[in-house]
C-alpha cells in the first residue's frame, strides 16, 4: 500500500475512501464476469452522482442485491423493487434499480448462450488493458456502449462505460506522475 507521501491521480487525493480505492482497486484488470457486471451496474447508480456516494454505500448496495448474484437478482420482483426504494443504504432509483435487474438477465442469457460476460468485455480491446488519454469518452467507449446498449443495458452510455473500463482495468487511466502509472 503506498504512503500519504505518494503521488496519486489527482482525483483521488480527496479522502481516504478515495485513496484507498485508487491504490488497490482502480484499473486493476478484473476477469470476473460477475465482478464486471456488478461494477458496470455501480456504475450505473453513479449517474448524476459522485463516484464517492457510490463507494460509500457499496456494501449497502452488496447486501440490498444479494451480493450483485445475477439469478438471484434477475429474481427479482416488485415487492423488491419496493423493498430497494425504501433501502438507505443504496441509491434508490426506480429506473436504476429496475436497470439493474434487467441487466442481471441480460447478464445471464448471454451466460446461458454460452458466451461469458468476461470475454464480452474485455473483446473490445483484445483482452489486453489498453492505456487511455484521460478523456471521459472514448470511440472505445462509445463502441461499448453501443453494443451493451444494443443487448439491452440501460444506464451505459459512453461516459459511464468509459469509467467502468477504467474502473476495471480495461482502459489504464492513471495519469503520468501517479505512483500506478504504467505499473500495472
């Protein structure tokens, strides 16, 4: 773990939550289907929000949708739609909440056709992370988000798919000067 001393991405030297998320979890390449899906929804839920609010209620969001299980979550019916909507502990929003048990369907009929969500996404780079520019949208990311929204994902237009690649290791974001630049 680095120390208070290191030099970071700008964005994340605002608090320690940010610090922490940065250094261990941030443009780590994830292979997880699972994982890429549950971070592709949080990513949703950040709309109009801040990336912080997200991580802060990221345990609440775990325990509110069965640890982000995509059966269990494509499960889902309106009495936990109503269950979600009086839940503090997650963004509580209809169309998201509603996104993301749409999306966990999606998830797995694209699993039960044989095709893995993880080799899904990281097709659009060849499977390899690529180095990005610092820009929020990409026509990387708008490829994505075209053929998720194609598929029937909601909340994943180019800007929120830009940051899920990064957030997931599929686009290294860290800036020159950061202590993750080019590490990994």
């Amino acid at each position: 773990m680095a120390s208070d001393t290191v030099t970071r991405c700008t964005w994340a030297e605002r608090d320690p939550l940010e610090r922490h998320y940065h250094d261990t979890e941030w443009g780590v390449p994830v292979r997880d289907a699972r994982a890429l899906w549950e971070c592709l929804m949080l990513e949703g839920f950040q709309a109009g929000l801040s990336w912080t609010v997200i991580l802060r209620k990221r345990e609440g969001f775990r325990a509110a949708f069965a640890g982000f299980d995509p059966v269990k979550v494509a499960a889902f019916d309106e009495a936990d739609i109503v269950r979600l909507l009086a839940d503090p502990g997650i963004v509580r929003s209809r169309a998201k909440i509603e996104a993301t048990i749409a999306g966990a369907r999606i998830f797995n009929a694209m699993q039960a056709a044989g095709e893995d969500f993880a080799a899904f996404c990281w097709s659009f780079t060849g499977g390899v992370p690529v180095r990005g520019d610092g820009s929020s949208v990409t026509p990387l990311s708008e490829r994505a988000s075209k053929e998720l929204k194609r598929r029937g994902f909601k909340f994943v237009g180019p800007t929120i798919v830009h940051a899920w690649m990064q957030a997931v290791g599929i686009v290294d974001d860290h800036v020159p000067g950061c202590f993750l630049h080019r590490a990994r």
